[in-house]
C-alpha cells in the first residue's frame, strides 16, 4: 500500500467518524473529557474551522509555493463564533465537504507535490506532506477527546 493509500484510508476513517457525532442529542454534545476542558460540541466546531484553515491552506501551498501560512488561534476562533450556541446543523456539511475536498488533493498532490516547502508562522519549514498528514493527526487527536468526553472521563 502507498504512503497516499494510507493516508485516504486515514482521512476517510476519521471523517466517517467525526460525522457520526454530529447527530449526538444535546447531553451528549455537551460532555466534555476534562475539567475545564472543551465540550463535544465545541470539539466538533473546532473540527469543521481546522478543515476550513487545512483546505486553504493545502491549496495555497500547492498553488504558491514557498509561502508563508499563519498560524490560527483556535481559541479566538471558538469565542468569535461563539461555538456554544452555534448551531451543528451548518458545520456538519462544511466538515464533510471539505474533508472530502482535502481527501481528493491528497490523491492528486500527496505523492506528486509532497515535497513543496512552505513555512508555518509558528512551527518554520514545512512540506506539503507534513500539511497532509497534520490534517489526519489533528483530527485523530480530537476524536481521541471525543470518546474519553462519551466514556465519561
């Protein structure tokens, strides 16, 4: 299996998981894995910005390469918007579309372009690549909350 299998295998894996949550009802959404920590609900939002922030960023990548991207302060984004009464029922489709975007990129571009250098404001050189690849782990690490949120940790 190629590094762009793997990677589609991956994408696709947590999407269809991630998708699954956003029918949860109201007590469940509102679990969260920790004290203090952010809720399902609010996982969930943070979910569909990052897919919004990856998928231009890919694609600016792909397109200007050697540029410089920012970094985005997830925290301000979920107060700005207001993640707490902000409805699900128009993130789900932004999530979905956009995953399945970065999905058919990773097909074209993953092997292909892997190698374009950009540099992240914060974290320096980087490839298109690691941008992939940081999309699955990203989402991975909160579906990871998610459970523990559900398992009641």
């Amino acid at each position: 299996m190629s590094g762009t299998d793997a990677l589609i295998r991956e994408l696709a894996r947590t999407r269809d998981e991630t998708l699954g949550y956003f029918s949860l009802g109201d007590s469940d959404l509102a679990r969260t894995y920790g004290p203090g920590k952010w809720s399902v609900r609010f996982v969930l939002h943070h979910l569909t910005d990052s897919e919004v922030v990856f998928a231009e960023r890919l694609r600016r990548v792909i397109s200007e390469p050697a540029m410089i991207v920012w970094y985005y302060d997830q925290d301000v984004w979920a107060r700005a918007l207001d993640y707490s009464t902000r409805p699900l029922d128009g993130s789900r489709p932004v999530y979905e579309a956009l995953r399945n975007a970065i999905i058919g990129d990773a097909r074209r571009h993953y092997e292909r372009d892997g190698t374009i250098g950009f540099v992240h404001s914060k974290m320096g050189l980087r490839t298109l690549k690691d941008e992939f690849d940081k999309v699955a782990a990203h989402n991975e690490h909160h579906l990871g909350h998610i459970r523990r949120a559900l398992r009641g940790a």
